[in-house]
C-alpha cells in the first residue's frame, strides 16, 4: 500500500503555497514557524524534491512544487468532503476543521482492513500488528463519530459510511502517487507506474503492441497489465487500483468514469477450417445461411458482455432459438481449442483472432447481418489527470488502434 503523507503536512504544504509566506502560514494553521518550515522539510523528503524557493517575494513554489500543488489540495479535498459525508449526521464541524485529528495511519488502516476483510487478515497482508490496526480504525470511529466496522455471523463487515470514505481515500491515495511519479520524472529519474485493465480484445493484441513500444522508449516506467471479468477491471479504475481500461465499450457506465471510442471492431462467425458452414458460405465469400447456424453447437461470449448480446440478435431471426447447448468461454485460448477439436462457431472479432486466421488454423465467415461492430475504447476515471508519460502510453494505446483500423477496416 501507498504510504500516504502526514496530512497536517499537506495541509501546512497547501497553505504556504497560498499564501507565499511561512510567517503568515504559521499564523493561518495556528503553528509556530519552526513547525511550518520542519513539515515542508518533511514534505520535501517524501516526495524527493525541493518544493518552495525562498525568493524577495517570499515562498515561491519551485517546478516540482508546482507539479504537486494541485494534486495534494484535490487529495485533500476529496479527504475533506467524505470525512465530512461520512459524520454530517452525528458531527457538524465549522469549515476547515473535518479531517483535523485525523491521521494518515488511522486511514491507511481504514483501506487494509477493508480489503483484507478484517482485522486479523490485515494486520497479516500489510505487515502490521492486529493492535495496531484496530486501535487505528477505532480511534477513526471515534473521530468521525459514526461505526465504520460491524460484527455479523459471517465477521466483521464494513459498514456503507467506510466503503465510501475508503473509496475516497484510495482516490486520494492514487493522487498522491500520481504527484510522486511527475516530481520523479521532472527529475529525471521516471519512477510511475500505470496499471492497464485489459479486457479479451485488449489483452489479445492492443496494450501488448503498445506496451512493448512504449517500454522500448520509456524503460524505466513500470507497466502492470490487469486481466478478468469487467466488473471487477471496473471496480479497480473507480478505486484507483488501474488507471485505463481497454476493450468493448458499454452502453451504461457510472457517472464517474467515462469512454473514448477508438475504433468499432467488426464481428464475423469464426469456425476451424474444413468446418460445413465455410463450405455453405463458398470458402468464406459470403455469409453463410441464417437458418444453417442453428444447426451446430457454439462457443458463447460470457453473459452481460456487450458481445454475448450481439451473440443473442445472430439468431434474432432466426424461427428456432439460440442453441442451448453453447459452451461460455471469454478465453481466446480456450475458445481456439473448442473450436480446432468440434464444428462448433462462435462469433468473435477478427482482429481478436488474427494470429489464428493469419496461420490458417480458424476461418473468418461474414456476418449474415451484413457488417456488425461493437465499440471498442478506452475506459477512463472522470476525474483522472494522467502524467506527461502516462500520456504519452495513452497515446501509444491509440496509436495502435488507428493502426488496427487501417488493418481491419
């Protein structure tokens, strides 16, 4: 876990920077000018780099103060306004003062326990003694002034107010990293890191190709690349444990993520080579009959997916209904074998499986709607600012879908 800086410290930070003074900083948080100037220091430390320059005018942000100004006062903010939801019914507070006692470790605390499913578990997974962590997240209760944790026969369970202030906190957390990683790379020294949420087309061909060139350029910035179903991709963007995902687009999103089309991908029925629809389709020049796809077994996109809805209206027209028999398979790799060992179909992207129609292995049968495409994109944070170089991956990302387009019109 990201550690997260002493939150008094962000907040004398964001009050210098205002103010352009450590006297009149000192006299705005009630502290004394040695504490102002030993929390900058302490700042400094963290995040590797000189932050204020003492000048005629007073306190002027140096380029890699600028570069955190605005991500430690929107960490802040965030902490501010869902310590102040979580305790507006039992604790009204003037303004400023919500998150003042509240410290980092207690919040840190908040998130281990959360996602560790305890107290035990957390104190296991992040290195800490259970005390430790429960005195913590109590002493958090206390301040906020509402349960944050409740014993049930199943354990101890979150309760709503800590999944979203836990949310929060994770958001606020990844902002942080974020101005760790654009002061680093000011410096120099390129220490980032994005965590690409890769659905199937994504995974097959997209972030591979651009990961591998943005690594030949960017070497020292570390890429992750998450797999599994999309609810769970999605849950880890709007927690801010990924940064982009990329894939099929859905039609209905939450408010706090938005998509970029890329390109629309175009679907084909892929069945082995030899299989009785490419001969019905003459070798694959045309489509082969609606009423003939019944016929066979398929291989089925996983339920909800937009594709597995795409799979639904092929036999839209069809009198009899979808066979019944389909096997539902959201691996290439295990669709690929499913398909070479039956004369099962499915329908499937032609880029998804390129390397298969290229080497001859599966083949590509028109779609008997004439040309079907689903949306293919970027999935984003609405409210995420990426770094110059995650930027710079982004358009790499599309980059290779403008190539993908051209090669598959």
């Amino acid at each position: 876990m990201t550690p997260i800086p002493n939150l008094r410290h962000l907040s004398v930070f964001c009050t210098v920077a205002r103010l352009a003074s450590v006297s009149a900083a000192a006299r705005a948080t009630h502290l004394s000018q040695p504490a102002v100037t030993q929390a900058i220091a302490s700042l400094e430390k963290d995040f590797g780099s000189s932050l204020f320059a003492r000048t005629v005018h007073g306190m002027e942000l140096t380029e890699a103060g600028k570069l955190c100004a605005g991500r430690v006062a929107s960490a802040l903010q965030r902490l501010e306004e869902a310590a102040a939801a979580a305790g507006s019914q039992t604790q009204p507070r003037g303004p400023g003062s919500v998150i003042h006692g509240i410290t980092a470790r207690q919040l840190q605390s908040l998130v281990a326990t959360i996602e560790a499913g305890g107290f035990g578990p957390a104190a296991r997974h992040f290195g800490m003694t259970r005390a430790t962590i429960q005195r913590a997240a109590r002493e958090l209760e206390q301040r906020i002034g509402v349960p944050l944790f409740e014993t049930t026969s199943h354990g101890l369970r979150p309760t709503r107010e800590a999944l979203r202030l836990g949310l929060q906190v994770q958001l606020a957390m990844a902002e942080l990293a974020q101005a760790r990683a654009e002061v680093a790379a000011a410096g120099g020294a390129d220490s980032g890191h994005t965590v690409i949420g890769a659905m199937p087309l994504g995974r097959s061909f997209m972030v591979p190709e651009a990961v591998l060139q943005f690594a030949a350029r960017r070497p020292q910035h570390r890429v992750s690349i998450l797999d599994g179903p999309y609810e769970n991709l999605l849950d880890a963007l709007r927690r801010g444990r990924a940064d982009v995902l990329v894939g099929a687009l859905r039609e209905q999103t939450p408010a706090d993520v938005v998509q970029e089309l890329l390109f629309e991908d175009p679907l084909a029925i892929i069945v082995r080579r030899g299989h009785p629809l490419e001969k019905m389709s003459g070798g694959g020049k045309r489509a082969p009959p609606a009423d003939a796809l019944v016929r066979f077994a398929w291989v089925a996109p996983r339920a909800g997916s937009p594709l597995h809805r795409h799979f639904e209206r092929l036999f839209s027209g069809v009198s009899a209904a979808p066979p019944a028999a389909a096997i539902e398979c959201n691996s290439l790799i295990a669709a690929r074998a499913l398909l070479l060992g039956s004369d099962r179909a499915m329908l499937l992207s032609e880029q998804q499986a390129r390397h298969e129609l290229a080497a001859g292995e599966l083949v590509a049968l028109p779609h008997p709607a004439g040309r079907v495409v689903r949306a293919i994109g970027l999935t984003l944070r609405r409210e995420w600012r990426p770094t110059a170089v995650q930027s710079e991956l982004l358009d790499t990302l599309r980059a290779v879908a403008r190539s993908s387009r051209t090669a598959f019109p």
